[in-house]
C-alpha cells in the first residue's frame, strides 16, 4: 500500500470516528443516503459531519427560511430542515425530477415534508419565481449544485438575503483545480469563478475553509451579506 493509500485510509477512519462521536446512527439520513445509492445517482451528498455543520450553522443563527440549491436526493436538506423546525421553511431546487421524486420521498419519511418546498427544474428558472412569490429574503442560502453557474447562483443568493444573510458554497477547492486557469474541467472551472465572484462582491464578507475528508479534498466558502 502506498504513503497516499495509507492516508486516504486515516482520512475514512477519522471521518467514520468522528461521525460515530457526533452524529451516531441516525435512520433517517441513512435511508436517504441509501436511497441516492440505489438509484446510481453520484455520490454527492455532503458528508456527515458536513450536515451536522450545516444544522449548527443553522441553529446558530437561529434561521427559518432556508434556500438550497441542489438537492440530489435530500440528505443536506434534511439537515437543515431539523434545524429551522416546525416554524421554518427549507425551500430545495432540483433540476433532475428523479432526484427531485427520491428526495421528497425521503424527507417525508424523516417527517419533515410539511416543512420542505422541493421545486424541479433549472434553478435559474425557479429563482425568479421565487422573488416573485415573495418568499425572501432568506437567512441562509446553501449553494451545492452545477458548478458552471455558480457565480449567477451567487448573485441571486445575494438578490434574495438581507443584511446577516449567510451564504454557503460548496465543492470551491475541487481537489486543487481552481489553480489551473487552463483548466477544461467545468467544475473546476466554475469553482474558481465563484472564487471570483466571491472576493469581488463588496456586498458579502467572505472567507473559504479547504476540507478534507472521506469526500475527498475540497472546500466551502463562507459569506455574510453585510
């Protein structure tokens, strides 16, 4: 086994130790985890200690009307819909109707579908309706979906906040390839423009956390709308 082989090893364990510590087994999110694997959909969701993160940060700001965007299969909205509870609102966008079925599916058997909006389609679609329906400004926005049009889901995470909003980004490092502006790699390509974006828009504060864990190396950018 190799010094790499040997590393991604620990990094599981690590990540495997501190999930049994700190989230446990939860039947809930491993059902909907096994849902995503069932269906051959990849394997995105974030990590567990990931979710917990998400719902702190939720919890933390005391937040009751959550965007995401990208749902997969619901495992992060899960999360965060515990957090805003029965008063508050997780409004999910889903541009693929099988991950949009699978995720309703499995938060209404964590018991939360009264609490969770999952809309389908392209989300450049669905944000202005969203604006429309008066349903901002939201306190937190989670961005977890197609890479190339990252910086467009910026400006409307912006377009739908207030001042304190936060604004999550994640997969932004993408194993080190926004250092390569030659790059043909379209996540990498859309990771480094929201990097961009982020440090050119004097209306958030931002910094950006690497990660690594069983997910692999990457990274999530943290902004407040001041």
């Amino acid at each position: 086994m190799s010094d790499v082989d040997d590393v991604l090893t620990a990094i599981a364990g690590v990540d495997n130790f501190l999930k049994d510590l700190f989230v446990g087994d939860d039947e809930d999110l491993q059902s909907a985890l096994d849902r995503i694997d069932e269906n051959g959909f990849s394997p995105a969701s974030v990590s567990a200690t990931q979710g917990k993160l998400l719902y702190l940060l939720a919890k933390l700001m005391n937040a009751r009307n959550i965007l995401e965007i990208g749902t997969l299969g619901g495992y992060s909205t899960i999360w965060m819909a515990r957090a805003v509870g029965s008063s508050g609102r997780v409004v999910t966008l889903e541009y693929e109707p099988k991950h949009a079925e699978i995720a309703n599916s499995s938060i209404a058997r964590a018991g939360l579908a009264d609490i969770v909006d999952v809309r389908t389609g392209a989300a450049l679609e669905s944000l202005p309706k969203i604006k429309e329906e008066g349903l901002a400004p939201f306190d937190l926005v989670f961005i977890d979906a197609d890479k190339e049009n990252n910086v467009e889901y910026i400006s409307w995470a912006v377009e739908l906040s207030r001042p304190g909003t936060v604004v999550i980004v994640d997969n932004i490092i993408w194993s080190g390839g926004i250092l390569d502006e030659g790059s043909s790699d379209a996540n990498a390509i859309g990771a480094r423009a929201a990097l961009l974006a982020l440090s050119a828009e004097d209306r958030l504060e931002t910094t950006v956390l690497q990660t690594v864990c069983i997910k692999g190396w990457d990274g999530f950018a943290l902004a407040v709308v001041k």
